[in-house]
C-alpha cells in the first residue's frame, strides 16, 4: 500500500475517477467523520464514516483502525425533507 501511496500515477488515477477528493494531508484531524480512500490490491476502497483519533491514527467508526488512506471527502450534506 506505501508504493501505491507515494505513486503520482496511482494518485493521479484516483483524482479521475473520485471527483472532489482531496490529499489525505489536507484532512481535518478533529474528529469530524469523513469519507477515506484507500488502495487495496490495486483497487480503490472506500470508508464512509473514517476520522482521525489521536493516538490511533485513521479510524473507521464501525471499529476498523490501522487505515491508511491516501485521500478524503466531506461527507455530503443531508437533504432537506
């Protein structure tokens, strides 16, 4: 997964294909959930409800630690019913 992280090409591939995502250095590290992209065997994988809980480090709230995504997303806005 490092490789992957650290490949312009990977990086560049999954900017095309995920509008709007971010670098994962540009997250917010308050505890506000997120979405987090990573890669796994190639393929792009995603945690819609990740934040960052110091010591841990990325975390899913469903009880996933030890991620290490590459890139993120605000979760989106509710709609108004």
């Amino acid at each position: 997964m490092t490789e992957e992280k650290n490949d312009p090409a990977v990086t560049r591939a999954l900017e095309r294909r995920v509008g709007g995502c971010e670098p994962i250095e540009t997250a917010p590290k308050d505890g506000t959930p997120i979405i987090l992209l990573y890669f796994d065997a190639g393929r792009i994988c995603w945690v819609r409800d990740g934040k960052f809980v110091p010591p841990i480090g990325w975390y899913s709230i469903n009880g996933t630690g030890g991620l290490h995504p590459t890139h993120w997303m605000p979760l989106p806005k509710l709609p108004n019913v």
